[in-house]
C-alpha cells in the first residue's frame, strides 16, 4: 500500500458529460503527477505539480483536461464533455523531495464513455 | 528529452528458468532509471530503482537490474521465476540532477510463466 488514495475506482459517464476525479497523496509527497494507461500501454505523463504549482503538463492534453492541487495537497483531474477515447485508466502518483525519489502510484481509477 | 524501450510485449518462460525483460533507455544526461511491475487488477508496485551508487540493482522479489551505459541498457532479470511472476512489468527513465523532471515509460512487458 503506497498511501495514495483515488477516488472513485471505476466511473462510467456518457459521452458528452463532465468527470472529476480525486487523488490525495501522502503528505511527504510534495510533487504529485497524473498519467494515463490504456489497454496494453504503458503509463502517459499528463501532468505534474510541485506543490500547488503545475509545471508542465502534456501536448497531448486537450483543452478538455484540467488539474489543480489547491493548497498542495489533494488533487482533481476534470474532463469535460467526455469523449469515448477519454476511457482509460487514470493514475495518480506521488513523489517525494529527493531528484532520484520514485512514484508511488494509487490503484487508479478506470474511466469508461459510452 | 528521456525516451524508453522495452523490447518484447510479450515474454514466456518457464517456472524455475531465468527471466531476462529487456529496457534501453536514451537520455541527454545521466539517467535515473526504474522497473516497475503491475500486477492484474492492481496498481504499479516499484520493484527497483538505478540512481548510480551501484550499477547492480537487487529489488523485491529476487529481481535484480544491471546499468550498463555503454549498452544504454538496463535489463531486468531473475535467476528462477515463479507463478507469481506473471504480471506486466515497466521500465521508466527520468534525467537525473533535475528534481523537476518528470518520468517516461516504456510499453511494458507481459511476463508469461509456463507450468
């Protein structure tokens, strides 16, 4: 158990609606990231933050994505108007202060758009 | 910019026989370099990571990772698998020195062990 929680585990939403998601690390995570891992993928960086700042987040990511970390602590990750290539699983990762500091991921939670 | 490859989507062995996963990474500057395993219907598990004290790693599990930067390798292996080998595993690079960076997976690798 690495100490990160995401919630909720499984969302099924319909095409065209919003979804939110929550991570909370453990506190001695001051940077928290966000990926995106689809069947037979590995994880996709989408975004990254060194406490309440977000410093980089992917080309990749549409419009349609957006994080925050109020307060450095939890996160949410929101997409709007879904899209049925949304539907993936999407992880959260905590890492500490250290340069060579690993992840450590939550389970994640597994988006399906129908 | 780091970039990884994992050689092999899929990989058989049998139980009791060596496991060899392979990774090579690229990278402008000395790399961080990590294996992580996942494990079905669970969260990725770090099973080692390289952050040049030792250019063999020993992780969890009896696995173990050899840095060889001539090869721009790290190969990640385990003398004798076991059943509970069967998972997918990760490899993943960030630049070292730069606390900022952020950290690039490979493919993966879907370990397979025979009976």
């Amino acid at each position: 158990d690495t100490g990160v929680s995401q919630n909720p585990r499984h969302k099924i939403t319909k095409r065209g609606q919003n979804v939110t998601f929550r991570c909370d690390p453990i506190s001695e995570h001051n940077r928290l990231y966000w990926y995106r891992q689809t069947l037979g993928q590995g994880p996709e960086f989408l975004t990254y933050f060194q406490n309440e700042a977000q410093l980089e987040k992917s080309r990749l990511l549409s419009d349609r994505f957006s994080a925050e970390r109020p307060k450095g602590s939890f996160s949410t990750l929101e997409i709007q108007r879904t899209e049925q290539g949304d539907s993936a699983m999407y992880l959260c990762a905590g890492r500490g202060e250290s340069p060579n500091s690993p992840l450590h991921f939550g389970n994640g939670t597994r988006l399906t758009v129908t | 910019a780091q970039s990884v490859t994992q050689l092999g989507s899929h990989v058989s062995v049998s139980e009791g026989a060596l496991v060899l996963l392979r990774c090579n990474y690229s990278s402008s500057v000395p790399p961080y370099l990590f294996w992580y395993v996942q494990y079905p219907n669970q969260g990725l598990q770090l099973l080692l990571k390289y952050t040049s004290a030792a250019t063999l790693v020993k992780g969890i599990n009896g696995f173990e990772a050899e840095f060889k930067k001539s090869e721009t390798s790290f190969h990640l292996t385990k003398p004798s698998a076991h059943m509970s080998d069967a998972a997918e595993y990760f490899c993943a690079v960030s630049a070292s020195g730069n606390r900022d960076d952020k950290i690039i997976f490979g493919k993966g690798t879907r370990l397979h062990i025979l009976p």
